[in-house]
C-alpha cells in the first residue's frame, strides 16, 4: 500500500510506494530490450549520484497530480553544475530552463517534471531550494529546468493546486536506489497509449571493455501512437490505437519527457548526440511524435571529471571525455533504456479515476491489461 501523510485539507502526499500484486515491470515479463545489462536497480539512480523524489497530490474526486524531482548529485548543484543539453523531438509543451542549457550547456538546479500550469511553481520551489543553499546567498540569477506534460484528462489543471511548498517535497526527499513508478509523481494524471501511463526508468551499464559506464532514463509518459513493446504489435492486438480504421484524432498527442543521465564523461556537445538517441528507444515503443506531442530529451553528466565547477568555469581547465569513436555503445544503451523505462511506465501504473469539475463527468483511465499483453507476448513468442 502507499505509504501517506494525510493533511487536516485532506490532501494526499505520496512519497513512497510499494509494489502490489498486480504491478509488475517490463522484465517481470520477459521484455528485455537489447543487448545490454541492467544496472543495480534498473533505475536512472543506477547512474553515480542521481537522487529522485515524487510527491503525489490527491484531493476529493478531481485532483490527481504531482511532481517528480531529479538531482544529478547530492551538493550544490548551483555551485558545481553539470555539462548538461535538451533535444526536443516535436516542441509542443511549456519546459523551462530551455535557452541557457543550449547556450551554455550545462544545467545547475534540480530537474522537476510536474503538470503543464505548475510549471511556474515548480520553478518557484527550485528557486527556493537554490537560494538557501549554504554557499549561495550571493546569487542573483538561477536557470530553473522544469518539464511538464499535461495531465488535464485526470486532474483539476486549472485549480493549479500545486503549490511551491508541496513541490518542494520531491526535492527534498529525493534519494538515492530504487525509484517507484507508475501513476506517481509528475505521473499520477498521465496516460499513453490510452491507458494509465505515468513514471517509469530503466538503465543500462556498458562492459569494462567498453568504458563500464552507466545509463539511465527517467520518463514522464502522457502521449500515444501505435503501442509496440519489445517489437510486439500490442496495441493492434489490444485494438487501441492511434490511426485505427485510418481515422485521424488526437489520440496519438500529449506529451513526454525523458531524463537521461550518465557518468560517462561527456561535453554537452555529445551529450545533446546522447539525448537524440533517447529519441529511437521512444519510437520503437510506437511513438510517431505526431503534431500535439511534446517530446523532450533532459540530458546530462554526473562524471567529477567533466563538472563545472567555480575553478573549472573560472580558467582554461582541460578535461578528458568520452571520444567520438567511442561513443556509439552509449547510444545503444540510452535507446534500450528508454524504450524499457517507457514500458515500466506503463505497467507500474494502476487505474485512476476523477470527475471534471467542469462537466461532473467521471473519468477512468485504466491500467493496461497485463494478463492480456502476456497472452500476446505468448503467443508471439511461438
């Protein structure tokens, strides 16, 4: 059961949960995605210094919402940022923090993923957390990076019920090991696909051979296409798709975002290369990034060697990263990831229902039918 803290305004917060009977992830059934190993927790936590935290704001029967925090270390962020790029697949969303990530290549706050009009509470909550940092009191300027997709379909949007100082929860909380998925955090309104979607991660870790270096992704799934899992026609079997019947609709739109973090040491040149990637583990989940789909690539380095701190911004410091020719093991791994956190996205996720303050109708989103998607996969598997 979730683990809550219940409010005297009968607010909800998750912080932790654990895994029912039903929830499974993507290798519980047999989907492994490519070639290449797992980290520890199959999490983007796998990766040297990640921390997340989510908090889960539920009340009465139409506030279904959240925020999901990632931190590439543990210290000031400010202080000691990391080389850091953003790709954009197809641009229809509000992120923050956008322009001075591709001017400067690097990012300096935690990373929050929320709904799209909490955006700019978000970024108050990562203002807050950046200036009371011991060691920033003489700050006067912070680039806050801040994701969203829209989460309308199962949550009040417009009563904008996040406020800073529950956003800030997830910052605060924000740790290390396994990381709870599904409808949870920036999850918990979400859908893909037409089912439950939500938060999902995954990781890969190269072989010695190749660097031994860590690759992890964080989701934020609220968009549609055709699903496919592990190159399994699944939503053409389940009979939900988008262009079924060759009709055109707005199933296929939403949003999704994609964090990706590794410790490989890598300039923010190749890391915007590393971020494209995540693109091709998103299509092969039968993504088409159609017109109203916001697809966004967050991606940055952990490595100490390539951080940007105040000496290494201040004078002419070299440092040795990752060469061109040594990078495509890197891309096979993020596009597994990827592909594998998207999945656990959707299999994390249980059913969520809420009423339309507008219409009073009521709304569920269920959760993909796992017993009917081992069938298939059973029945391809022949």
């Amino acid at each position: 059961m979730y683990k809550t803290i219940l409010s005297t305004c009968l607010f909800i917060f998750v912080f932790n949960s654990s895994v029912s009977a039903e929830q499974v992830r993507a290798r519980d059934l047999g989907i492994k995605p490519g070639i290449l190993n797992t980290g520890t927790h199959n999490a983007i936590t796998d990766v040297e210094g990640v921390l997340v935290g989510h908090v889960t704001l539920m009340k009465g029967d139409s506030i279904r919402t959240g925020a999901t925090a990632i931190l590439p270390h543990g210290g000031n962020i400010y202080q000691d940022k990391v080389p850091a790029a953003v790709v954009i697949g197809n641009g229809f969303g509000k992120m923050m923090g956008y322009s001075q990530i591709h001017e400067l290549g690097e990012i300096e706050t935690p990373i929050v993923l929320t709904n799209t009009l909490s955006v700019p509470r978000a970024a108050d909550a990562i203002l807050d957390w950046t200036l009371r940092q011991d060691g920033n009191e003489a700050v006067r300027s912070v680039n806050t990076v801040v994701g969203e997709t829209n989460d309308a379909g199962l949550n009040d949007i417009r009563g904008r019920h996040l406020t800073p100082e529950i956003i800030m929860r997830s910052i605060e909380d924000a740790k290390r090991g396994p990381v709870a998925e599904g409808d949870i955090g920036a999850g918990k309104g979400t859908s893909a696909f037409g089912w439950k979607g939500g938060i999902g991660t995954s990781s890969r870790v190269l072989p010695g051979t190749l660097g031994g270096y860590t690759v992890g992704v964080l989701v934020q799934s609220n968009y549609g296409g055709t699903l496919m899992m592990d190159g399994v026609p699944v939503g053409e079997e389940l009979n939900q798709y988008y262009l079924k019947g060759y009709v055109d609709s707005d199933i296929a739109d939403g949003s999704i975002m994609m964090v990706v973090a590794t410790d490989a040491p890598l300039s923010d040149r190749n890391l915007e290369r590393l971020a494209k990637r995540a693109l091709t583990g998103l299509a092969r989940t039968g993504s088409a990034m159609t017109n109203g789909s916001g697809d966004y690539v967050i991606s940055f380095s952990t490595a100490d060697s390539v951080r940007r701190t105040a000496v290494r911004r201040n004078n002419n410091a070299e440092f040795e990263e990752v060469p061109n020719n040594s990078i495509s093991p890197l891309f096979q791994a993020v596009a597994e990831a990827t592909e594998e956190a998207v999945y656990n996205s959707l299999l994390m996720a249980r059913s969520v229902t809420s009423k339309n303050v507008r219409t009073g109708e009521t709304r569920t989103i269920d959760e993909l039918p796992v017993d009917k998607v081992r069938e298939i996969l059973k029945k391809y598997a022949r």
